[in-house]
C-alpha cells in the first residue's frame, strides 16, 4: 500500500500487495464499475458493470453510492447503500478493496 504517498485530490489506494497509482475521485460524479463508460474503470468479475457512484462535492464531501449491484458496496465491513467517506476508511467494492485517502 502506498499510505504515505502525499496525495492533492481524494484518492483510492487498492489494499493488495502489488503497489498502484492512486485512483484520484474528480470533482463531481463518477461511475464506478467495468463498464468501458464508467470514470473509475475496475476489471473484475466481482465488479458489476454500473456497481456504484462515488460523488465528490465543491464543499469537500465525499460519498459512495451502491448502483443496485448483486456483489454490494462495504464501508469499513458493513454493507452500505450509500455511505460518506472519510480518511481511511476501507471501502470493498466486489472483491477489491482500497483505503480511502483525503488530502491534509
């Protein structure tokens, strides 16, 4: 994991042992799924194609919503509809996990 990496816009990091780029989350929504049309793009055949959206707004907040996928969305372990994002907290989507990073 790439936890001290220093990082300007809110930010994905995948929990598995080879080491990624960041997934920085835009301003705005975005599709997250395997969908070609989907802004955060995750091949995986535990991802549903429109699996959830993740929304970044102006004022700083951050949240995930479940886009009714068979496989769910989980928020620190606990299966969530939607749910808001903070610093480290682990989000799961399928079978791929990340640490939520917030710039300081």
């Amino acid at each position: 994991m790439i936890a001290s990496q220093s990082i300007g816009t809110p930010a994905l990091i995948r929990d598995d042992a080879a080491p990624q780029a960041p997934i920085e989350i835009p301003l705005g929504w975005s599709r997250v799924g395997r969908s070609p049309m989907a802004e955060i793009r995750l091949n995986h055949p535990s991802v549903s194609r429109r699996h959830a959206m993740m929304v970044r707004t102006e004022d700083g907040r951050l949240r995930v919503i479940d886009d009714r996928s068979l496989t769910g969305v989980y928020l620190n372990g606990k299966r969530v509809r939607w749910g808001e994002l903070a610093d480290g907290d682990q989000l799961s989507v399928g079978e791929i996990s990340f640490t939520v990073r917030r710039p300081d």
